[in-house]
C-alpha cells in the first residue's frame, strides 16, 4: 500500500511539473493590433484586387503630428511598415503599378500627403526605408471625417475595379484611387 501511495505521489509530481515544460507562452495583445482590409470588401468574395495589411495605433489624447511627424517619412501604422499586395496590375494614384507586395509609407504634409508604395517588405518601421526602392510616389488627397477618429484605420469603398483607399487618423482622411488595369485579350 505504501508503495502505491509513493508512486502515485511521484507519478502526480511528474504530472505537475510536466505541465510547465509543455505549457505554451502566449504574449499579450499588441497595444497596435494588426489589420487588414481589402478590396472588394466583401469577405464572400475571393477575387481580391488590393489587400493591405497594417498595424492600428491609437492617439490615446496624443497629437498625430507627434505621432506622424510632417514632411517625414512614415510607415502608415504601428510596428512594421504596412504591407500592400495588388492581385492584379493597378493604376494607383494616377501610376501603373504591377501586381505583387509592396511597403507604403506616407509623407504628412500641412496639403495633401505623398503615399509611397516601396520594394522594401519586411521591415519594421520607417527606419530602414531606402528612397531608392521606391516603385511610386503618388499624391494622397486630404478630407476631414464627421468625427474623430481614435485607431488609424484604413478602408475601401468602390464597385466593379474601381476602389479608392482611405487611411484615416485623428482629423485626417488621405484617399488614393485604386483601379485594375484593363488588359488586352
């Protein structure tokens, strides 16, 4: 009996200290979670023209300026600079743009806002961001939202190819026109 005793306490110390070994090391959320939106927007819909993929800070009582800094480069987010992937050839921002994954960064200004789409993928921020990588640089138009808005945020409204982009923060709606190229069959 002492036996059985001693071995099923062993065998439920095993147990225990076991769980640790096994156990997984989950992180906390992202205070700047990621998101994505696309286009069309519907989820049902599996032809895709655009896709980006961001991170969403929030102002909490900051000034964007602060947080955007004017006439510096910025990567559109939090975290990593924000990815966007066009499924097909676009013309983007008045620009031909090839299908493939693209950086984009932006360039506040007190006018509208220069969108830099950039060869460079996988980095975080804006540190590392090479001028010379650029694919295009096109002019974002500036408008002001109804309300405030408190995560920078990114949507697309459009039918058929025809999109336009918005990226809205605090005051601050920049939107860039996104359309599939028509091709020649």
């Amino acid at each position: 009996m002492k036996k059985s005793i001693l071995s099923l306490a062993i065998f439920a110390i095993a147990l225990i200290n076991s769980a640790d070994v096994v156990a997984q090391k989950f992180p906390k959320l992202d205070v700047s979670p990621m998101d994505a939106a696309s286009f069309p927007t519907n989820w049902r819909d599996a032809n895709k023209l655009v896709k980006v993929v961001y991170s969403r800070p929030q102002l909490k009582g900051r000034d964007l300026e602060k947080l955007a800094p004017k006439d510096k480069v910025w990567r559109l987010g939090a975290n990593e600079s924000a990815e966007i992937t066009f499924y097909k050839d676009v013309i983007f921002g008045g620009k031909k743009v090839k299908a493939g994954t693209y950086s984009m960064y932006a360039i506040p200004t007190d006018g509208d806002w220069t969108i830099i789409l950039s060869n460079q993928i996988n980095y975080w921020g804006s540190y590392f961001y090479k001028q010379d990588q650029d694919v295009v640089r096109v002019s974002g138009k500036i408008s002001k939202p109804d309300n405030e808005i408190e995560a920078f945020s990114i949507v697309f409204e459009g039918e058929g190819t025809t999109a336009e982009m918005h990226l809205g923060w605090a005051n601050t709606v920049v939107t860039v026109p996104v359309t599939a190229q028509e091709t020649n069959n």
